[in-house]
C-alpha cells in the first residue's frame, strides 16, 4: 500500500458541530485528493446512518457502505485532527475521524493497520495532540 497517506491528507485543528461535517470533511479530502468520486461522500453518510462508524479511544473511521467499491477511484485515508472533539452521538466524542477508502478489498487491511495503532488509547491521544502533520504520519506507519 503506497501512497494512501500523506501530509496533504492531513488536517490539524479542524472543528465541526455536527458528526456529518465531519464525514464531508473526511470525504472532501478523500475527493479532492483523488481517491474517490463525490458520490462516495454520500455513502460515506449513508454508512453512518446505517451504523456508526464511531470505534471507541475517541476516534471514528467513516468509510461507504457495502456497494460503494465503484466510486473509489484509488486506495486511500484522510485523518482529520479535532482537538475540541465532535459528538458521534451519546458520550462518544471523536476527536480523530479518518476518511477511508479501499479499493479492490484493501480495505479491511487497511482497517487493521489503523486498528492496531488506535488500540492503543494514547496513540489517539498523541494524535489529537499532534502539531504537526509529521506526528500523525509517524503514528499511523501507513
């Protein structure tokens, strides 16, 4: 997997009152990048109407539902930094959300290497506290 992350897949001190500002985000990104086509944005929402993609450890991985693979154009993650946190319902504050898409089934590796770093409640933290992009790309190893 190369090239899925990079520093201008990165966003430090974003804010957003609403979890779905944050999926357009994530989404937004993932577009303007060239990962995906903007209908994915629309079932990157769908997703979190259907089950949210909020994992714990203040942190949520927003991807598009099953059926979407056709409007992922490459392989790809954009992680935005939300120091002050958005709600993702109930008491789950996300304070890390990164967009992901994978194409050809990558996506569940990709899934795992994020899962792997984020199991671990103070990578997240070091992620939420991050100054500069340089951190986030070190911590996540992608």
């Amino acid at each position: 997997m190369t090239s899925i992350l990079n520093e201008n897949n990165i966003v430090l001190n974003a804010a957003f009152s609403q979890k779905e500002d944050a999926i357009r985000a994530a989404g937004d990104l993932l577009l303007n990048r060239g990962y995906i086509t903007e209908k994915y944005i629309d079932y990157m929402l769908q997703r979190e109407n259907v089950v949210s993609t909020y994992l714990g450890n203040n942190l949520a991985l927003p991807h598009g539902i099953a059926g979407s693979e056709n409007e992922i154009i490459r392989s790809g993650i954009a992680v935005i930094q939300i120091p002050a946190g958005v709600s993702f319902g109930e008491e789950n504050i996300a304070h890390i959300v990164i967009g992901i898409a994978g194409k050809n089934g990558s996506h569940m590796d990709i899934l795992n290497q994020i899962a792997v770093v984020c199991m671990e409640e103070e990578n997240v933290q070091k992620m939420r506290h991050a100054t500069n992009k340089t951190e986030i790309l070190n911590l996540l190893g992608i």
